[in-house]
C-alpha cells in the first residue's frame, strides 16, 4: 500500500513593493468656523430650553414669585419654537420661501 500523497500548496504570490506617500493638508478653514459656531450656538440655545427647571430654583429666589410664574420662563421658549415651526411652514406652502424670509428679515423684533 502506498501512503496517500499531501495536496500540493499553491505558490506563494509574488511580493510587491508599496510605496506609500503622505501629504500633509492644509487645515479646514472658512466655512468649517462658520459650522462650528452655528452648532454650538444651537447647542446652547436647545441645552438652555431644556434645562429651565434648574434655573427655575434661581427665579423662586431672585424674583421672588411662586412656582407657577417663574415656569412660564421656561415653558415659553419651547412653546413659541414648536407653534413658530408649524406657522411659518404653513406660511411656506401658502406664500412662496423669498416673500416669507423677506418678511420676516424686515419685520424682525429689534437685537
């Protein structure tokens, strides 16, 4: 009896050399500060709604006033961005986007 033969191994492939090349870019500038800060405004503007009943505690003291008048501090941001949402979309769909920014560009409550 003869021994059973091994399967043959497949060749190794052949070795390539790579050669790899680093660039170094430029840093983002522009438009990624303009990003920057637009993200942390709108981080600061949602952290401070949705952290009202902190600042609640700081009203009760400082203005004196019972729990149901210093809420309205903190329950009026959100209200007046959910109701301002909906009516300017509706306002969108009924008048066309440049007529409705325009409107509310000029007749924008004064900074």
């Amino acid at each position: 009896m003869s021994e059973p033969k091994p399967d043959p191994q497949p060749p190794d492939p052949p070795v390539r050399a790579v050669s790899l090349t680093v660039t170094r870019q430029r840093p983002d500038t522009g438009w990624s500060w303009v990003v920057l800060a637009g993200s942390f405004l709108s981080l600061m503007i949602m952290s401070t709604i949705y952290t009202a009943g902190l600042f609640n505690i700081i009203f009760l003291e400082v203005f004196g006033m019972n729990k149901q008048v210093t809420a309205w501090v903190g329950a009026m941001p959100g209200s007046l961005m959910s109701i301002l949402g909906k009516t300017l979309l509706s306002y969108y769909h009924a008048f066309s986007r440049e007529l409705v920014q325009t409107f509310f560009l000029v007749f924008r409550p004064n900074d």
